[in-house]
C-alpha cells in the first residue's frame, strides 16, 4: 500500500508541475496531465479498489476501460 501512496504523490506532484510550466505546448501539457490522471485511476483501482484480487474479466475490463476512455480524451485534445 505504500507504493501506491507514493506513486500517487509522485504523479500528483508532476501533473502539478506541469501545470505549472510555460503554457508554450498547452496541448501536450494538457495531454501529459491527462495521461497522469490515467495512472492515477490505474493505481487506485489496482491498490485500493483491489482489482489486484479481482477475477480477470474485472481486471481486464477496468484496464480496457480506462484505455478506451484515455484515448477519447486524447483524441479530443489533439483535434
């Protein structure tokens, strides 16, 4: 459990730190922030939602969902 604390601090701090930066490449920084936010759900589903247990079809089925939804919001971003 603390790995995942700590991976969640750490992605927090560099979705922060990239918001913060030079709005030069807005939409990669939007991207990169987004792509963040999608580790983030990764690891509260498989830590603490204990998909880690789970049957295979849920696992699979969240990490299928979570790629579907990535790629709308990137696709959205790019366009």
């Amino acid at each position: 459990m603390t790995w995942a604390w700590l991976l969640l601090v750490a992605v927090t701090m560099l979705a922060w730190w990239l918001a913060e930066g030079e709005q030069k490449m807005a939409g990669a920084t939007t991207m990169a922030i987004f792509l963040t936010a999608c580790v983030k759900i990764w690891v509260i589903g498989y830590q603490f939602m204990e998909l880690k247990l789970a049957p295979a079809f849920l696992r699979y089925g969240f990490l299928l969902w979570l790629v579907a939804i990535t790629c709308s919001l990137v696709f959205l971003i790019t366009q």
